[in-house]
C-alpha cells in the first residue's frame, strides 16, 4: 500500500501538469492554493499601450456605432441604401408589368390582318376602309364643306362646333402622342394614310378618340332614326378594332384612346359656340 507521502507527490505532480499549485495540510490531505497560469489578458488589456487602439475598440462598442452597422452593410455593397431599397420590386410594378405584357401579348394575337399573309390578310382592305373613314382628313374636310353648303343658323352651329371639336381633338391627341412616346406594336406595317411626325408613336388611339367624340356628337345633335343612331355605334366600335387588327396599335392604345374621346365631348359642350356667337364670329371675319 503506498505511503502517504508518495500519494501527495503524486498529487502534486498531477496538479503541476493540470497547471494547478496547492500544498498539503497536516493531515496530508491536498489543499488548492492557486492557479499557476492568469488569465488571458483582455483584448482591451492587450492594447493598453496604444491609446488610439484602445479608443478605436470603445468607439466600435458603443450603442451609436450599433445603430449604424446596419447602414455599413449597404456601403459594403457599394450602392446608397435608397437604390438598395429600389431593388425590391413593388406590388404595383409588378401588376404594371404583368399588365404590359398582357397589352402586347393581347394585342400581336389579335393583329390578324397586319399583312395580306395573316390569318385574316382577306379582309384587310375591308380594315383599312374602315380606318379611311375614322381618319381627320375626311371629317375636316367633310365637316369645312358641310359649315359652307349649311343655309340655316342651326346648321352652321352645329358645323362649326363639330369643326373646332376636330380641331381640338388633333391637338390633344398630338400632345398626349408626343409625351408619351409610345412606339407602335412591332408587328405593324407603315403604310397609314396621310400620317404625319406624331404618327409614328401609338398612345393612343387617335382613330379611337375621334370615334368615340363624333360618334357621342352625332347623337346628341342629329336627329337619327334608330337603325342610323344604331350603325353610329357599330362604327366607332369597328374603327376602333380595325385599329387593333390592323396591327396599328395595342390594345390598351383604343381603349385609352375611346375613353380621351369621349371626355373631350364633354369639353367641347364646355366650349360651346353658340348661333350668337357664331355670328359676331362671321362679323370679324367679313368686317
């Protein structure tokens, strides 16, 4: 049986390897003293001797720059936080989207007479008939001669009004057309009648507006019987997808262009010229 002593050498030597150091009492029992080894130093300790570290690491520590370590995650990627925020795409940007790409999608599916080997290429010279008689030229012509052949007030009021309703329509749908800058679906052929500059761009609908105005005009100020008043109606309608068969527009480009036309009837009874007027009109420009 080993000797006490031998146990306490024993025990001292493996507390030496532990890194432990103690002493024995009088009872030969093995009392822990101290550890042999400190604590690492902190990493504050550590940079005790240079105060600009020191004050750096406080610096990182405290609540202030916390706050402001979600911002660095925007610089670290080289881009300011609000075009970080522009990245996530919005509900409404994505519901414009899907709309757009429903509008061409729609609208190349239906330009079935946009060249004579198209599905429907028969009927096509039908379609560019009914986009002749929806074109400015004619009514601004027809209209300047009915105002001259009128030999009634009422008759010239109605001309004239009908005339400067034209006019007003061209200039809306020129300015709209200009800002927009909308290009035509990319399955159209250019071979329009009588266009001009704004005529290369599609939104919207000019055929489509003055469809929709003089159809409005006509019903409201000609005294049709109901099969005529009911041919009005068929007409804006097939003008305005004469428009989208022939491959001239998109669809959203008629249906914009129906709903300008037929707020601008409101605007043109605004603007109305009466028989009053119309005469000290003719006054100012015979005198």
């Amino acid at each position: 049986m080993p000797s006490p002593k031998t146990k306490n050498s024993a025990n001292r030597s493996a507390g030496g390897s532990a890194g432990l150091s103690g002493s024995t009492n009088g009872n030969g029992r093995y009392e822990f003293m101290s550890l042999n080894r400190t604590p690492p130093p902190t990493l504050l300790q550590r940079q005790g001797s240079d105060p600009t570290a020191a004050a750096r690491l406080r610096a990182s520590e405290s609540p202030t720059r916390r706050r402001g370590s979600g911002s660095s995650t925007s610089s670290n990627t080289g881009m300011p936080e609000e075009d970080c925020m522009r990245l996530n795409p919005s509900f409404i940007g994505i519901a414009l989207s899907s709309l757009l790409a429903i509008d061409l999608w729609l609208s190349k599916r239906l330009g079935v007479c946009a060249c004579e080997d198209s599905s429907w290429g028969s009927i096509r010279p039908l379609m560019k008939l009914i986009e002749i008689s929806g074109h400015g030229i004619p009514w601004l012509v027809g209209t300047a001669y009915g105002l001259y052949k009128a030999d009634s007030a009422a008759g010239q009021e109605v001309m004239l009004n009908l005339f400067m309703a034209l006019v007003i329509d061209l200039i809306l749908v020129g300015i709209v057309k200009a800002v927009v800058r909308r290009r035509r679906p990319s399955h159209n052929r250019m071979d329009m009648f009588a266009t001009f500059s704004v005529d290369r761009f599609s939104f919207p609908s000019g055929h489509a507006t003055r469809a929709a105005m003089c159809a409005r005009f006509l019903l409201a100020h000609l005294v049709l019987a109901a099969p005529l008043r009911v041919l009005v109606f068929l007409w804006s309608g097939l003008v305005g997808l004469s428009r989208v068969l022939l491959g001239r527009h998109n669809v959203t480009d008629v249906l914009f262009g129906f709903l300008m036309g037929y707020w601008q009837y409101n605007l043109v009874e605004m603007l109305w010229v009466s028989s009053l007027g119309l005469q000290g009109l003719l006054g100012l420009i015979q005198g």
